[in-house]
C-alpha cells in the first residue's frame, strides 16, 4: 500500500479483509464480525477501490481470493495478530478472582468427553470462571476463534486450518452393539470382521461426517436405519435395539464400564484419529487464553498423563 492508501484506509476493512479470506464467505465473515451482509459488501467494495482489485470473486461456494488478495493475506494476519497482542492488557489474570466466560466449540460427543472433568477441575481452580458452548460449523470454527467470538475449539477437526493446535488423545471408531447381540457371539477378526459388518443395521448422527464417511466407505449407507441429530440419545437407542452405531472407543468405554454393552473393532478406513484443542494465535499471549490452555492439556493431554 502506499501512503494514500494508508491515510484513507480504515482498520476494520483489514479485519474484514482477514474474515473473508480466511472463511472464503462474505456472508460467514459478517456473521464472525457482527456486521449485516449488506455491511460488509460495503466495506469489501470499499477496499476493492482502496487497493484497484477485485480481491475475491465468486464461487459456487463462496469466494475465492484472487493472487492479490494472497500475496496480502499473510502480512495482513501478522499485522492484526501484533496490534492484538500490543493492545492486550498486560495484567496478571488470577483465576481465584475471575468470573471470565470462556465460549468453546464442542460437538455433543466432546461435550460427554471433557466438560465433567474440566468443569470439576475449574470448580477446583477458579469458581467463578464460565463456561459456555457453542457447536459452530466446520468453516466456521477458524474466523470465530480470530474474532473472539470463541476462545477454543475441541475436537478431531482436519478441516481447520490457519489455527495453533495442541495434541489431546488419540482415539478410534469401533462399532458399539448391546450386550448379547448375535453378532457378538461369532468371533471374527481382520477382513472378515469388516466383511461381516453387512450383516448389521445402523443408527448415525447427521453432524458427525468421519462416521457417515466410514460408512460409506464400506458401502454401508443402505444399511441406515436411524439419522439423528444428536449423539448422546445413541446408547439408549443401541442398548434397547439390534442397531449398531460407529463411534469414538474412548466414548464407548465408557458406556460398556456400566454394562449393556458390547464393542467391537473391525479395521475401519480412516478409523485412528486425534483429537486436538484449537485456540486462534491473535489471543495466545493473552494470559487468561494461556491460563485455560494449560489446565485443558494438563488435564487431557496424554502425554501429560
């Protein structure tokens, strides 16, 4: 940019810049924002004349940046991410004192995970700290944790990106069938266990898309009987039917420790995958962002364990 364009150029159509970048949606970012879609064509049609480019055109899913708008991006992003960090307020954040609400994204399976432990261990740290969770859309997740909007997002979330990331658990789908169901009492492993899999019905979560995928993958999806849109009705369904569910092992376990329950590990496609905690790099110096982060890994992580 030159000089001219500095005088006029206002530091919220960099933040929208970012926004829409970053989602590659003009209509995502607004809502990340908190601008009205109308608000933010404006301000995108603003820096379009600013800089003499069009910086995204259309696409059938959104928009797409063009090469002006990437050669951007990544000076843009350390521009806001230092003028977040200098503006921060350099105060100690003592958790026995704050009543802080941390917005984390979940889905309905990590909310069964980790909320009992981390809500036990936040009792124990710092009563008057809240916690409140908002399950987003995939493409949402990243433009929501730059603007705040959450501090944290949980999960197994391959799609993510442009995020700072550490490690929790490594987990795996398994199938989970009741207790004394007849295809538990045929000992089968390896291919033919995968092969046998035929043989069951099915009951899935609409939300869940790496399960949905496993099943089609194994040209299962004819052998749905039950989409749901919430995971946590599952057990009660499986326990009571011969309907079988793909799931994590680590959720499993814990239905099969109070009985009712069988599990069973057929050598899935994509079946092994990591769970991860996801903050945004504009708040990692922020001391209460630093805070949680460090109880969440102390408390999941397994290589703290």
């Amino acid at each position: 940019m030159n000089a001219m364009h500095i005088e006029k150029l206002d530091l919220n159509l960099l933040r929208l810049f970012d926004a829409v970048f970053r989602s590659r949606s003009v209509s995502r970012a607004a809502e990340a924002l908190g601008l009205t879609q109308p608000a933010a064509s404006h301000g995108l049609t603003r820096l379009r004349l600013l800089l003499g480019d069009a910086l995204f055109t259309r696409t059938p899913g959104g928009v797409a940046p063009t090469p002006r708008a990437e050669r951007l991006a990544v000076p843009v992003q350390a521009a806001l991410a230092m003028l977040q960090q200098a503006l921060a307020e350099p105060e100690r954040f003592d958790p026995a004192a704050s009543r802080k609400l941390f917005r984390i994204h979940m889905s309905d399976i990590g909310e069964g995970r980790f909320l009992p432990a981390l809500m036990v261990r936040l009792r124990e740290l710092s009563p008057g700290v809240r916690v409140e969770t908002m399950p987003l859309a995939t493409g949402d997740i990243a433009t929501a944790l730059d603007s705040g909007r959450v501090d944290f997002a949980f999960g197994f979330l391959p799609k993510v990106k442009d995020t700072q990331r550490a490690q929790l658990l490594k987990d795996r789908y398994i199938v989970l069938l009741r207790k004394g169901h007849p295809f538990v009492k045929r000992r089968r492993s390896g291919q033919a266990l995968l092969e046998a899999l035929q043989e069951l019905d099915y009951v899935a979560v609409r939300t869940h898309a790496e399960t949905l995928r496993i099943l089609q993958l194994l040209n299962l999806e004819d052998r749905l009987r039950l989409t749901t849109e919430h995971f946590m009705v599952l057990p009660a369904i499986v326990r009571a039917t011969d309907l079988a569910v793909v799931m994590p092992r680590n959720i499993a376990r814990g239905f099969a420790e109070e009985g009712g329950y069988a599990i069973v590990e057929p050598p899935f496609p994509l079946r092994d995958f990591t769970v991860s905690l996801h903050w945004s790099k504009r708040f990692e110096a922020d001391p209460a962002n630093r805070w949680l982060r460090q109880v969440i890994t102390a408390l999941f992580s397994e290589r703290a364990g």
